[in-house]
C-alpha cells in the first residue's frame, strides 16, 4: 500500500510540474510544432496555432491588426500606434533596440520580425532563449503581400489573408489601369529628410509608389537614399514636391512653406507642395495600398476622381 502510495504522488507530481511548465510557458493547449522556411532561409519551428505573439516592428502589428489576429498579440515595439488599439499594448523596445528581457517576461509562442530594422544578434539571441522568430524581408508591394500571406497561414487565418492581398490587388490594378490612360509623368521629388534633404533612390518602396502612381522620381538612381543640397533640388525643377518625414510638429509646415517662397520652382508656381502621413508610405504593411492612392492624386489630380 505505501509503494501505491508513492507512486501514486509521484505521478501526481509529474502531473503538477508538467501542468505548471506549460502555464510558465503560456500554453494552454499546446499543438505539434510545424517547421516553415521564413524570407532569409532560416528553418523555425513554429508551434501550432500560437496565442502568445510579439510583433517586432509596427508594420507587422498592422499587418496581425489587418488580419483580425489582434487578440493574440501580447508585446509591441515602440510607434506601434496604428490602429489605435495598438498604443494600449505593451512594449517591448523599439524594432531597432529590442527589449529582450520584456519580451521574455510577455511568455511568447511566436516572434514576427523583419529583417529592415530587427538586428540579428537579437533575433538569434531570442531563438536561443526558446522563443521562434519568423522573419519577413519585403521590398517592394509584391514582398508585402507575400508577406501577409505567410503570416495568415502561421496564424491560421489564410482566408483573411487572401482577402485582404485580393482588396489590395484589387486597388493595384486600379491604378495601374487609370496610369495607363495618359502618357504624362509629372516629374517627383519626394522629401523624407530635413536636415540634410533626403529622398528615395531606385529599388526602394518609394521609388516604386512614385512610379506606379504615375510619376518620374527625380531621385532615381544607384544610392537607395541620396543627399541633396536646396540648389540640386531646384535645378531639377520638380513639378510634383511631396514632404513625408519622422519629424513631427510644425516641422513638415515649416519645410513645406519655405520651398513655396521660391517662386522658380515649377511645383511652387502651380501649387503643387504637399505634406503626406509618413506612417503609410514608410510602413511595408496593408496601408501602402492607401499610400499609393495618396500619391496617385498628388500625382494626377486629373484621374483622382476617377478612384471609386
């Protein structure tokens, strides 16, 4: 009777100490992990229908947002504050400056990160800790696009996924079919930086925006973000000068009102200087589809009307 005893508590005690592992680990009901490939060719192991997400930059908790997976986000980065849902989360560092041990105190099942912001030491060192990060690297519409499918199908919710890439698409080819209906392309200059003057080169998100919107981007060229002085802008001679930068306050008012006082700048003369939402065009989440229609209309004003 005493050896059934013992071995009763000590099955007992197997039972409590592996119940409180998966409490310690935030798992109630844990599935067999599934191993995906993510967008830099690293092998995670991903466990089945995680519920404990960490969105490692602000783009991806618009994109888990987008997909209506918000209940499972449990940490995000700093300036994660769209939507407005999304400023009441904790955070866990900046994309750039990850806090490593906040995020072990959030208990996660899964990190989405990716790879224009999140260091890698910080990535491997989380992996490390136990915890899998899948990371996405877009670098153009299509990337993003791509990348909300996969995160759809590590979430379960590839149906979301498929509808939301299909709106986006949808807007796309929109835009693509209204471009097409005039051979103008207004020349662009688009300010993203202050102080120095910094714009957008070739084979960057803003190139692409600019150019599927209609334009000719005037930065376009080898250097992803070239340095201009206020004379090499000028001797372009934009007709279309859009301002979208980090900087918050009067700031954006303030650059936008001094290139109005030269009065031989094309996009001066017709009053075409505009101010833009740098969240959208700087962010490769569902909300550069918005971006491009924003641009589209400072681009063509003359087909904006034509947008449904």
């Amino acid at each position: 009777m005493e050896n059934f005893c013992r071995l009763v508590g000590w099955r007992l005690g197997l039972i409590v100490a592996v119940l409180t592992t998966l409490i310690g680990l935030g798992t109630s009901c844990p599935g067999e992990a599934r191993v995906y490939t993510d967008q830099l060719e690293r092998r995670v192991s991903v466990p089945d229908n995680p519920q404990r997400l960490v969105a490692l930059a602000p783009s991806i908790t618009e994109i888990i947002f987008a997909l209506g997976q918000e209940a499972r986000l449990k940490g995000v980065t700093q300036f994660s504050d769209y939507p407005a849902a999304a400023r009441s989360l904790p955070k866990i560092g900046s994309y750039i400056h990850l806090d490593l041990e906040r995020i072990m105190a959030l208990r996660p099942d899964l990190g989405i990160g990716i790879k224009d912001g999140n260091p890698k030491y910080a990535v491997d060192r989380l992996t490390d800790l136990g915890i899998p990060v899948y990371v996405v690297d877009p670098r153009n519409l299509a990337g993003v696009m791509q990348s909300i499918r996969e995160i759809g199908e590590l979430l379960g919710a590839s149906d979301q996924a498929q509808k939301l890439v299909a709106d986006m698409q949808r807007r796309l080819d929109q835009i693509k079919a209204l471009v097409a209906t005039t051979p103008y392309r207004p020349k662009v200059f688009l300010q993203i930086g202050i102080s120095p003057i910094v714009s957008a080169g070739s084979n960057t998100f803003l190139d692409e925006l600019i150019t599927r919107a209609g334009g000719q981007n005037l930065a376009a060229g080898p250097e992803a973000y070239p340095r201009f002085s206020k004379e090499q802008v000028l001797a372009l001679q934009p007709e279309v000068f859009i301002i979208t930068s980090m900087t918050r306050g009067g700031a954006f008012e303030q650059i936008k009102a001094e290139w109005t006082h030269w009065p031989h700048l094309p996009a001066a003369q017709t009053q075409r200087i505009s101010v833009v939402d740098s969240d959208i065009f700087d962010r490769p989440s569902p909300r550069m589809i918005n971006a491009l229609e924003v641009l589209f209309g400072l681009i063509h004003p003359e087909l904006r009307s034509q947008l449904p």
